[in-house]
C-alpha cells in the first residue's frame, strides 16, 4: 500500500479516480486495503500479478515503463519501491491486514525549519512507529507535498528552495500525516532588530517570530487611522467629523506645541526616551478608552450581529421573512447583552420547537438532513471542512468516511413538522414560507456507504469508547435501566466543552479574521494539518484565554486592539513589504458591502431607503440578504449595490463566501453608479445643508474630510480645492464632485 501512494498509482488523478483508469480502478489513497488486495490478486483473471514470474507482473512492467503506460514511470527497477512489490508478488500476495503490526504514527525531523539564505535545502527523515514498539525508517516511502510554489521536495525527501517565504511539507504515508513548517529567508545583511514596546502577550508572540523572520514591524499607526480603523471594525460606520476632531486634534497640537519647546542642555541622557514612552502610554490609554466606548454602542451589535447572520444562513427563502426578523433579532440581542459564545452555540445546536416561538430553532431550518447539519456545524465550530469525506477519506485532513458518516449520523434525528408553507413557486422544494416545529423523533439513522450499515453516531473525531450519544446506563440501586440521552444536548454539551480545545481556538481565530484581515489559520473555518497557525502558540494563547473568561467575546475584541500589532500602520518598512502572514503591518483591505453604503450614506447625509423597511435603516441592519423576488430586486438600486459588492447569499456556512475583493462592476458602479450619484444629487444632503448654513468654502472643505476621511485635508489638497472652488460658476457643483472624488478615492474605499 505504501508503495501504491508514493508512486502516485492511488492518486485522484490516476487509478485512485472515482472510475479508476485504464480499467484499473483501485482506492484514493489507500483507504480501502481489502478492496486493494481483491484488485491487485483477483480482478482481470489474476493477470495483474504473476506468480511463477513476479517480473513479469503487469504492475510492474507498466510503471517501470516495460509496456505502454499512460501515466509514465512511476519508480526504476533499480528502486526499493520496484523491490518491495516484486517480493510481496514473490512471496504470494499476502494480505497481511489482519496479521501486521499496525501503523501507529510517524514522526518527522525536523518538525520545522528556518533557513537564512544562501541557505536553500535541508533533508528530512521519517520513522514509522508500530503497534509491537518496532521503529522503521520510511524516509524513502512517504509522500512528500508542499503546500506553496516556495518549495520543491524530492521522492527522497530532501527540500530545496524555490523562493522565499513560508510554506509547510505534508509528510504522508498510509493513514498518517504529518506538517512541516518551512521558512526561507532573505539574508538581509546589516539587519538590525527595532526594540519595539510591547502591549500584551500578543505583541510578543508576533514579535519573536518577525525577529526569527529577520523582519521590523512597522511603525505605530497615527491617530486619525486607528480611529477610522477601530469604527470601521467595531461599528461598520465611521466617526463623524465632531468625533473625529476631538480624538484626533488635541494630540496634534500637543505634538506641535512639544515640537517648538526648546530641548534643555540639562536634561537627563534618557529623558527623551522617557517623555517618547510617556508619550506613547498616553497614546494607547487614550485608545483604549475608545475601544471600550465602542464596544458599548448599539452599532456594534448590529454590525457583529451581521456577521454571525452570516454564517448562520439568515435568509428569507430557507426561513422565511418573519423566521428572518425573529432569528436575526435573536442573534442581534445575544451580542447586544455579550451572551457567551458557549451558551450562544449550546442554545443553537440543542434549539427545537417553534421556529417562530424559540429563533434559535431556525438554525436547523436550511440545513434540513443529516449532512447538510453535520457539514455545517463542524465548519462552523470546529473549523472542520468534511466535504471531501463525504465520498473518501480526506486527502488532506484527519476524517476518515467513517468519521464523517458517525458524525452526521448524530444529527440524524431531528424532524420538522409543518404547520403552513406558503411558497411563492410550489415546484421550488427549498423554499419555505410558514412556521415549522424542529422536534427529536426517537427514531432515525444514517446509512454508511462503505459499509452499507447504519453509521453508529459518536462526536467528530471520538473513538468507539467516546460515543457518548447511544444509549447510556443508570443504576437505580438495585435497578438498571438503559436510556437514550438527548442527543442535541450532548452535542451541544460537547462541542462547547472546554476540554474540547478545538471549538476555543476556531472562535478566537474568527474574532482574529474579522479585525486584522486574515485568521492565524486562513481560511478561518479550514483547521487541518495542512493549514497550520501561522503562530499557533499565541492560537492556544487566546484559545485558553478565552475560556477562562467564560467565553466573553468582548474580552478577547479588547484584547486583540490593544494589542500594538492590531495598532501597527499599513504603511511597510524596508524589511516587512512582501509580508502578509505575519502581522508585521496592517493589511490593507476593501471596505465590506455594508460598510461602504452605510459610510457613502453617512459622509452624504442621505438615509437610506430600502424596501420594506423603514428609511434610514442602515445596510448593517438588514436581518436578511435582499427581497427573494429577482423582480423587487431590480427594483432596488441598493440591493443591487450589495450584491454586487460582495455581501453574500448566505447559501453556506462559511466566512469566505463573503468576498472583499475589487473587479471592474465595482470600479464602474462607483464612478457612475445610481446608488452613488443618487445620493450626491438628492436634495437635502450634506452640501445642502453646509451651503444653507452659509459655510465658508474652507469650513466646507473641513467638514467633507473630517467626515469622510477622519482628517483635515492637506495643504496642497486644500489649497487645490480651494482654486477650483473660486473659479466655479456653480457652487454647489463643484461640491458635489468634490465630494464624488473623497468617496471614490482609496483612502475612503480601504480600510488601513
């Protein structure tokens, strides 16, 4: 079997495939040793092995390329590979599952390397450790597979360097697999390490690795961006000018005023170290007051609510308008009194009832069988990605088909009972319009393929003995009864428990995404040996941070913008530019659908108006996607704007169906787009009243950059604009392009 998967005979793209190739079908990657050894000994007459003369095997004439073979050599005759199958021919095929030690675990050194140019290669060395305590060295059997261009691995395992930067080898062999993390980085000679001040134990994790890197941190963002940053990320709105100013321009004239006191000939040699860290204290005790004034408005929950509204499918033709309002103020209230994230899940997963009496029953309203249930909730809890075991064990992560089949075999006994549905096209089967009651019958399973037995439901990656959802017994002295126990309760027990580390580390990795761009693990909902942490200390720092304060969401959002590393400027040093996985400066990001209108709205004074809803109803706030009739939606050039700019169908349960990223709609739509100009060109908006208010062109010019931009405009920009505004015949034109322009330029359409 070894031999089968490191020449690459069991892979998806040969005989591995669903269909196998050639008439030769064999199992993805080993998974099935049985139906491999029937393959190999029995099918095709028994011609595929030749007993009386193992060179004459046709699995080893094609692969040493003896006779035609579409998928060209494999292994040399000369080679331990050729070796190994020519004896197991030899000595009669034995299949030796039953009777062989088993596989246990492999381990692989170094387990993480880095390498400091011209450094480029390394060799690594692989044991095998086996159920009767035997060591054997598999070096020259296991695969080796980089997860990046970076690096190149040879079938001996040595790796070579193909560029610089990070990547991790996947160590293979049977059902074993191991990560090895690999850097190689740039000489940098003269580098020296900037001794930069610390905030929590979050700086020192990214920092000992940037030092590691031979890379500097950038420097501390000035005030008018991380006041934009922090609204942008807590709120999904910006601060108004009158906000902005008193944050902002009280440190800009102390700045000033220290710049034109004279330095003292008497002064200590360190006092401008102490009045720079002094300095720097009031800083960070300023922003912290911020954060936690933030944390207490209503647009927080709003905007956090959304992203939650997200991933847990809050849309109209699953749960229908009313199940919509109900679930999404639901979820709205658990972050606006800061429920903790445990009680939040066990009151998700263990919901039944009325979908429109209890809302947090409308979680199990899209996802309406076993699988769908499973696949959800293991993605969204438990950064499980199960898709692929679903048809064969996962290629890349630990599940087994059986693993998957168990697992959604425990969701396997939940029902619905109807009481209306009142879709609007009775052919459409997914639609659903009316209240439902989510109820446990007492009776239903999951067939397993593989087997074609009734998968037996246990916790998602639980031995046997671990089940914990069949019956359990009780004794009642000199009684003893058995009792089926509630399944959505375990679960909901054990997903939340906090000896269950995995559902920690994948909810602090999700707040992690949210504010600096990219998860630790990215995507956020993908944990798997072949995703690594890009620090996966400060992952179980967290993790186990979170926990022990009773899973307070709040708590860890302070945590990680108080942190100097969510506080660092976008703006790279000449040491961290091709960076973006280590946090050594804030990555530079397009606002969110959401967060563009309701801030286009906000710097044009315009309320929004969407239908059905009351006006000025900011988009953040919206329970749902957009109205399920493609008519109504054409109808709304809010809506369109939207979708267009990535807020997603919720049609899956995960952070990345939510795109932020820029095409040429998009570019169009800002430059002539209804939305934009409709609301440039309404009556009563911000120009308006600043011209009705009889405001000087420079007073104007102040309020649209302060509103927009959390600054006061250049020098050179206000005195630009202020030419251009002279020159004007048609004032409030020349405004309203004015204002065109600061919501079309990158510093209001990114978040830095």
């Amino acid at each position: 079997m070894a031999v089968l998967s490191k020449a690459g005979c069991n892979a998806g793209t040969c005989h591995g495939n669903k269909n196998g190739k050639g008439g030769f079908k064999l199992s993805l990657r080993g998974q099935d040793p049985d139906a491999d050894h029937q393959t190999l000994t029995r099918e095709l007459f028994g011609r595929r092995a030749n007993l009386l003369d193992p060179e004459q095997s046709l699995i080893l004439l094609k692969p040493t390329t003896e006779l035609a073979h579409e998928g060209g050599l494999r292994f040399r005759k000369d080679s331990e590979l050729y070796q190994a199958l020519r004896n197991w021919i030899a000595e009669g095929m034995r299949d030796d599952v039953s009777s062989s030690p088993k596989l246990q675990g492999i381990a692989v050194a170094p387990g993480e390397r880095n390498l400091i140019d011209p450094d480029d290669r390394f060799q690594l060395q692989v044991q095998a450790k086996f159920s009767d305590g035997s060591v054997r060295d598999i070096t020259n059997f296991a695969v080796y597979e980089a997860s990046n261009p970076f690096a190149k691995v040879s079938a001996t395992g040595e790796v070579q360097r193909a560029g610089l930067g990070e990547t991790t080898i996947l160590v293979r062999y049977l059902h074993c697999q191991e990560p090895v993390r690999v850097a190689f980085i740039p000489a940098r000679p003269g580098f020296t390490w900037m001794d930069t001040p610390r905030q929590n134990y979050i700086d020192d994790h990214i920092f000992v690795k940037l030092r590691t890197l031979r890379m500097n941190p950038s420097e501390l963002a000035s005030d008018e961006v991380f006041m934009r940053r922090a609204y942008l990320d807590l709120l999904g709105i910006l601060p108004t000018a009158d906000e902005a100013r008193a944050f902002v321009v009280p440190a800009i004239r102390s700045s000033r005023r220290q710049e034109a006191q004279p330095s003292s000939t008497n002064a200590a040699p360190d006092q401008s170290f102490l009045t720079s860290a002094a300095m720097e204290s009031l800083v960070f005790g300023k922003r912290e007051r911020l954060i936690d004034q933030l944390l207490d408005r209503p647009e927080f929950a709003d905007f956090w609510a959304l992203k939650w509204a997200d991933l847990l499918r809050v849309e109209a033709h699953s749960l229908d308008q009313k199940g919509v309002q109900i679930f999404h103020h639901w979820i709205r209230q658990s972050v606006a009194e800061n429920k903790p994230l445990d009680q939040f899940v066990r009151e998700l997963i263990s919901a039944r009832g009325s979908t429109y009496q209890n809302p947090a029953a409308n979680y199990y309203r899209p996802n309406r069988d076993p699988a769908s249930r499973a696949k959800a909730t293991a993605q969204v809890f438990l950064g499980a990605r199960l898709q692929c075991a679903e048809c064969h064990n996962h290629p890349s992560d630990r599940w087994t088909q059986d693993d998957y089949y168990d697992w959604a075999a425990a969701f396997g006994r939940v029902g619905y009972k109807i009481i209306e549905n009142k879709r609007e096209i009775g052919s459409d089967k997914h639609e659903w319009n009316g209240e439902q009651i989510v109820f446990a019958p007492r009776s239903g399973s999951l067939k397993n393929p593989r087997t074609s037995k009734d998968a037996q439901p246990r916790f998602l990656g639980a031995t046997a003995d671990q089940r914990g959802l069949t019956s359990q017994i009780t004794d009642h002295g000199s009684r003893i009864t058995h009792h089926e126990p509630d399944r959505l309760e375990v679960l909901a027990e054990w997903l939340t428990s906090t000896n269950n580390t995995l559902f920690a580390r994948v909810q602090v990795n999700r707040i992690w995404f949210h504010l600096m761009g990219r998860g630790l693990v990215d995507p956020p909902d993908d944990f798997r040996a072949t995703n690594p942490a890009s620090h996966p200390a400060l992952l179980d720092a967290l993790a186990k941070d979170f926990v022990e304060h009773n899973h307070d969401v709040r708590h860890i959002i302070r945590l990680i913008m108080n942190s100097r590393v969510y506080q660092l400027s976008f703006e790279p040093n000449n040491t961290n530019g091709a960076d973006d996985i280590n946090f050594s400066r804030t990555l530079t990001r397009r606002l969110g659908a959401e967060q563009l209108l309701d801030c286009q709205s906000q710097v044009t004074g315009v309320p929004l108006r969407f239908a059905s809803y009351p006006v000025g109803m900011r988009a953040a706030q919206l329970p749902g996607v957009r109205p399920e009739s493609k008519g109504k939606r054409r109808s709304n050039q809010l809506d369109q704007f939207l979708e267009m700019f990535g807020k997603p169908p919720r049609l899956l349960t995960t952070d990345t169906e939510r795109s932020c990223e820029c095409n040429m709609s998009q570019a169009f739509q800002m430059i002539s787009g209804s939305a934009i100009n409709g609301l440039l060109a309404e009556k009563e908006n911000r120009v308006s009243r600043l011209l009705a208010a009889d405001k000087s062109n420079g007073e104007i010019l102040e309020e649209f950059f302060w509103t927009a931009l959390t600054r006061p405009p250049m020098p050179e920009e206000r005195e630009g604009l202020l030419a251009a505004l002279e020159a004007t015949k048609d004032r409030r034109a020349e405004f309203e392009d004015i204002l065109w322009g600061l919501l079309n330029s990158k510093d209001f359409v990114f978040r830095r």
